[in-house]
C-alpha cells in the first residue's frame, strides 16, 4: 500500500500509560519502529512531545479512549505536527493479537497510509461550554430522577398527587408536598393549598390526597425535596457560568465572526429551538462550519442519517448510526417541540410519516430538517423547506395526475402547507 507520510506515531492511551510507537521509512522500502511507554502524568506527556518532537514526526494519532485522550491531546498540541484523534471503532485491531505495543503499532501504520480519518475536536474555549452544558443536562436528568422519587413515595403512601397536578414541582404540587413534610394530614386542607387555576375539581383533590402517610414517607418526601432544591441551585450556577463564559467568547471574537450569541439567536429562529437547546447544540458544533463540507455531513456526524446495508443488490434497511449522542437527542428534543406548532411544515411531516414508519421513525426524519443546516461565520442562516407543496405533505394528499390537470382542490385555494417562508435577514454588524 502506498505510503503517504514516512515519519508518524500512534498512540495508545491509558489511564497511567501512553504506549508510543515511532514509524519511519528508512531508504523508501521498509519501515523502522520504536515503541515506548510512558505515564500519564503532565512530566511523563512532556517526555512524550519531546520524543515525538526529536523524531521530527509530521502526524500523530491516537484512540478516543474515554476522557484519558483529553490531558494527551492538550499538551501535544504545542508540539509542530498534526494531532489526530480517531474513533476506536474506526481502526480496530485484528482480533487475537491486542497487546499495547501491537495496537500503538497498527495506529502508527494506518496513519502512513492515510487510512485514519480525524475526530472533530473543537477550540478550548468551545470545549470548556460543552463541558458547561453536558454537565447541566447530566443535573437535570437526576433532578427527574428525584421528582421520580418524590411520585412513588406518594404512591406508597396511596396519594394520587400526580393525578390530578401535571407537575408535582409546580406552585400547587410543591405547597402539597411540603405541608405534608410538616405534619399535614387532612385532605380538605391539602386540597385548599392548590391554585385558583387547576383544573381539578375538590372533590377529586380531596380523594387523591386522602391516603395513609407515615413518618417514613415524610422523611423521604424531605430527603428528596432537598435533593432537587440542591440540584436546581447548581443549574443555576452553570447557567450564571454559562453566560460568563459566552461574554468572554464576544469578547475574544475576530472581526470575520459573528458574536456566539447572534448565532444563538439565529438558531432560535427555528421552529422548536429554544435559547437553551440552541446553545446546547452549538456547543457541540462549534461556531466554524467550514470543518464540514455540506449540511448532509453534518447531519452524518450528528448520527441522524441511516447507515448503509447493500448486498447482492439489494437495498436493506439500516438503523440511525450512533454519531454524536448529544446533539443527537438534543435534535430529536427540538423536533418534538417543532411538530406541536400548529400549521407548519414539520407537524404535517411527522403526521404524514407516523402513518406509514411509526412515531419513533417519524420524529427522527423531523429532526432531519430541524437540524441547522448552515452557521457559517458570514452566512446567514436559511430556513428549512422554504417551499413545501400541499401535494407532498399535506393531510388531505392529492393524486399526481389531479395536480397536473389543474383539477385539484388546491389550485384554487392554496393551503398553508405551500406557502413559502421569507429568507432570513441578513445580520447586522455589532
């Protein structure tokens, strides 16, 4: 095989170690190794550059091991080659033969050939937001867990709280839950605790809160309110420390950029995208989109295209990749909002396909387009299906021949689903 680079390294990471293998073509026939180890610490990672950088290696690449390849890859970065972090599933070993020294070896060798395609690592800065928002998402998740508690413990104590409240945590529900906690037993008196505007009648408060609580389901009831008071004031704090870190962004912005919150702003614009999903998802992207050729590349890496399944001929059906996890589910969330709003382009889509491909299916084609196509620096954003003919999407589906005729029904009186949405305006200058 051709070799494209004659003086490379592979690395394999560990938690303690980092076993390096140096390839260097000697005479253009056959390769010279030398593999070392060396530790994780940030002395043993100097040793490694210094190494690396007395080799006059031109490309170093190493496995996405967890979080292990994020000190390696900070510190190699001051070194003059290219860095490369390449996904295990990619370049995995032949299997039988895994050891330290083989894994470096066959890293170093698939990077002579150019048979490593490089990760998306974006700057610092962006790196530090994601590490902001991933971790609010990680709270927010255990603060459900909490609320998740807090309901089968009013199970238990037979309090049908949640039948009658949408949300436990809201004013009513949090007024319930805490007189509980103080001893409250009566059921006319817990039900007079809830607002003006619930639904729910007192006749159907009194019997969802006529139950048999015992000190055991208070104690758990103030253990779990604690827990989600605790988890909602350090949702706070990464929210303060999110905007933080997005005005030292602004402020550090070149003159060819638009500030990291016109950008947020952009997103905003589309349907289902609210500020926080909008900077959640630029987090994970970074604000550069030169890094990916088209929109559909993005999409690709975001893993809400179908793999491919050929053979013989015939074309199967693949399941979504696993791509990006978080931007993923945080498209699919903003697809979900999307196709509650009323009259628009992705409520009739996912009504369309949730006939035929099932609800699961049909919110991940939604996501396809609610996904931001383009956030080029000097690009305005675009909307998705600026036209969308009734004909494909509507509910009411007109045969193709009706339309061609000029017989159909939606000649005369154009629906909502073929109007055209106006372009973006251009942003302007800060």
């Amino acid at each position: 095989m051709e070799v494209m680079h004659e003086r490379v390294a592979g690395l394999d990471v560990h938690k303690e170690t980092v076993v390096a293998c140096v390839r260097v073509m000697v005479g253009g026939r056959r390769p010279k190794r030398e593999c070392r180890t060396f530790a994780t610490t940030t002395e043993g990672l100097l040793s490694l550059l210094a190494w690396l950088t007395a080799n006059r290696c031109s490309h170093v690449a190493m496995e996405a091991t967890g979080v292990y390849w994020t000190p390696v890859w900070k510190i190699l970065s001051d070194g003059d080659f290219e860095l490369i972090v390449a996904n295990a599933a990619h370049i995995k070993q032949v299997p039988g033969r895994k050891t330290d020294m083989n894994d470096a070896t066959w890293i170093a060798d698939l990077l002579a050939c150019g048979l490593i395609r490089a990760s998306f690592v974006p700057e610092e800065e962006i790196q530090e937001l994601r590490s902001l928002m991933r971790t609010r998402k990680q709270l927010v998740r255990e603060q459900t867990r909490h609320v998740q508690r807090l309901q089968k413990t009013l199970e238990e104590a037979n309090i049908k709280l949640d039948s009658v409240v949408s949300d436990i945590m809201g004013v009513s529900g949090r007024r319930m839950i805490e007189a509980m906690i103080g001893g409250e037993r009566n059921p006319q008196r817990l039900a007079a605790l809830a607002d003006r505007g619930l639904k729910a009648s007192p006749k159907q408060l009194y019997d969802a809160l006529h139950g048999r609580l015992r000190e055991h389901h208070r104690f758990l009831l103030k253990l779990h309110l604690t827990q989600w008071d605790a988890l909602d004031a350090t949702i706070r704090d990464i929210d303060r420390q999110v905007d933080g870190q997005i005005e030292r962004m602004d402020e550090t912005t070149e003159d060819q950029q638009p500030p990291f919150r016109q950008l947020i702003l952009r997103l905003c614009s589309i349907p289902g995208v609210s500020h926080l999903s909008a900077t959640s998802i630029l987090a994970e992207i970074g604000r550069d989109m030169r890094r990916f050729a088209t929109a559909g590349h993005l999409v690709a890496w975001a893993g809400l295209c179908p793999g491919q399944n050929q053979s013989a001929g015939k074309v199967k059906s693949a399941r979504l990749r696993k791509g990006a996890p978080w931007l993923k589910t945080m498209l699919i969330q903003c697809a979900w909002a999307a196709k509650r709003r009323k009259d628009s382009y992705y409520m009739a889509q996912f009504q369309r396909l949730k006939a035929r491909r099932g609800p699961q299916k049909a919110i991940c084609a939604v996501a396809l387009p609610s996904s931001p196509p383009s956030i080029t620096c000097c690009e305005p954003m675009r909307r998705i299906a600026t036209s969308v003919p009734t004909t494909s999407i509507g509910a009411r589906q007109t045969p193709r021949r009706a339309v061609l005729s000029g017989n159909s029904p939606s000649s005369a009186s154009p629906s909502i689903f073929s109007r055209s949405m106006p372009p973006h305006d251009p942003p302007t200058k800060p």
